[in-house]
C-alpha cells in the first residue's frame, strides 16, 4: 500500500506534533518509510510545500528526492475529480480554493486498490 501524503501532514507534524529539534526521529522514519515506498508526497504538494521558507519547507526540499512521488498527474483523472468530487461549473475562484487536493485524489484513484490519502 503506497500512502499519499497532503501538505498538512509534515506541516501539522511539526507545528503541534513533532518539532524536528525535539523528535527528530519521526522525520528520519519518514524518510525512511519514503524510501522503501510506502509513503510519497505528488509533486504539486510538494511544491506547495517547499513554497515557503520554514522547517518543513526545507526539510522537504532536502528530501525531496526520496519523498516525491516520481509521477505526472494525469489530466483527464484531475478533471474528472474537480468535475464529480467538487462541481461540473467551478468558477476560477473556487477552482482556485480547492487548492491542489483534486491532484492528490487524482493520484490515489489512478490505483485506488493500492493508494490511500
């Protein structure tokens, strides 16, 4: 089972969770559960990510070779996300609103008996 991971994870982490000064070992594990292939972050969301310039920004672009899902999103998957998971009309606003979540549900459907978000 290969496990899709969404912006908030490393980001909730280690705002209320797991520091990597406190408990730098989470981090490790999840390197190393990124390397053996069972956790991975779509590249859109990683790019999300690493936008900024704080700890989980940096630790991503660091690891960013072990934790990214070597794949390109498939469009027709996303639209058909955006279209049956939000709505068929979506103005550009709420195209906009709904952030990059339809990549990640896109990625998890293209083999949804062997991906979980």
């Amino acid at each position: 089972m290969l496990y899709l991971l969404d912006a908030d994870v490393p980001i909730d982490a280690i705002r209320y969770y797991y520091p990597m000064d406190r408990v730098p070992q989470v981090w490790e594990w999840l390197i190393a559960l990124a390397q053996s292939g069972q956790i991975k972050i779509p590249r859109e969301i990683c790019e999300e990510v690493s936008e900024g310039t704080d700890a989980v920004s940096n630790w991503l672009k660091e690891n960013s070779a072990d934790m990214l899902l070597q794949e390109i999103a498939s469009p027709p998957m996303v639209s058909r996300v955006i279209t049956k998971g939000y709505a068929p009309d979506l103005t550009d606003d709420e195209i906009e609103e709904t952030g990059k979540d339809p990549f990640l549900i896109a990625y998890a459907l293209i083999q949804a008996h062997k991906r979980v978000v």
